[in-house]
C-alpha cells in the first residue's frame, strides 16, 4: 500500500525485452538505501517488486499485463517516474490509501497556466466514473491528488509548484497518456450500495434521498 506522495523522481537508464514483458533499470537516488530485493515500489502507480539493488539503480519487472493496462510500455532510457516505497505501519499518510493496482490510463486534455499553480484537466471514460467525485482523491500516475472540478468528460485537478516540480507533471503535456487509480473506498461504496439495491431489495437511491441523505 502506498500514499501517493512521491518520495523520488527517478530516471530510467535502460529497459530490456523479458518475453512480451519488459525488465526497467531506474536511477532512484535514495531510495536505494534500505531497500531489498523483493519489496515492493510504486513506479508512475504500479506496484512493482524490486527484483535488484545496486549503489544507485532499481530493477524492477513488469508482465505483459501490466504493460498493456498502464502506461510503463511507453517508457523509454531517459523518461522520468515518480518513485515511492510501500507505507510502513508507523508512518504517517500524508495523501490518501493507494493500493497501486491503476484502473485505467487517460489523456491529459488541457493544461491551465495560472501564477501559482497549474490546472490540468484529464478525459476519464464510464469504467471509472462512478468512483470520481468532485473534491475526492485520486492518484494520477502515482501521485495523490484532489479532484477540484469534475464535468462530464473530464476532471480538473490543482498543481502547485511543490508537486510540478517533485512529480514527471511537471513535465507532462497535452495528449500525454497517464495512469489513473481511483479511491479504493468509493470503489467499495459504490460496490457494496450496487449490489445491496439488486432485485428491489435494500438500499437505493430514492430509499437514501427519502432518509434525508
């Protein structure tokens, strides 16, 4: 589990063929110290087992399946990831509970320039509209972030300097394609409330309204 506040942005120095899968080097600064073989790495919000360790390099494996759902298979010598370690028990969460499992990727469909700040918006499709609500969390490629503006095709959210300058936003355009993991608690909201109201029976949308919710 991890908390979507980027500990590292790191750089990938190589990728190799694995079969249809893909094996990534990653420059990790840091990160690489008190961290073993076998733990687990978000990488743009993928959750990845740390396969390697040396004086400043991760290695890390992603199967065909995970290529092809999120947006790793685009990654290339040079492109730049937001690194963070699985939460230890102890810690604080500074940013919401991600799991790195993404849902799906989208495109960003327009960045707003202000003084202090960048509004970037992103498409989202019907898969993950029930778990997107206005001034909720999501993590787009990793990073924590609130939902400040939802219409009907896309959501807006914030950036302020701290996170363009920590995070591969900051360097990201329009058309750029981005890994998005909704709220693991508005999935279960949502999943839960569906299938009580199935057949008639149980909570439903009218019943919630008539109890003055």
């Amino acid at each position: 589990m991890f908390s979507g506040i980027i500990e590292y942005l790191g750089t990938v120095s190589a990728v190799t063929g694995m079969g249809q899968g893909k094996k990534m080097a990653i420059k990790a600064g840091h990160l690489v110290q008190g961290t073993r073989p076998g733990d687990s790495i978000a990488v743009n919000g993928v959750c990845l087992t740390v396969i390697s360790v040396n004086e400043s390099l991760l290695e890390v494996e992603a199967v065909a399946e995970t290529l092809s759902k999120t947006n790793l298979g685009e990654l290339t010598r040079g492109s730049r990831v937001n690194l963070e370690r699985s939460l230890q028990a102890e810690g604080r969460i500074h940013g919401h509970w991600v799991l790195g499992h993404v849902d799906t990727t989208t495109r960003i469909a327009g960045i707003q320039r202000l003084p202090e700040s960048v509004l970037m918006s992103f498409e989202f499709n019907d898969e993950i509209r029930p778990f997107i609500m206005a001034r909720g969390s999501i993590a787009v490629d990793g990073v924590s972030l609130t939902v400040a503006r939802l219409d009907e095709s896309t959501f807006t959210c914030s950036l302020i300097s701290y996170t363009l300058s920590h995070t591969n936003l900051g360097g990201r355009e329009l058309g750029h394609r981005v890994n998005i993991e909704t709220d693991i608690i508005g999935k279960y909201v949502v999943r839960t409330l569906g299938r009580m109201g199935q057949g008639g029976s149980g909570i439903t949308g009218d019943k919630l309204r008539n109890w003055g919710y």
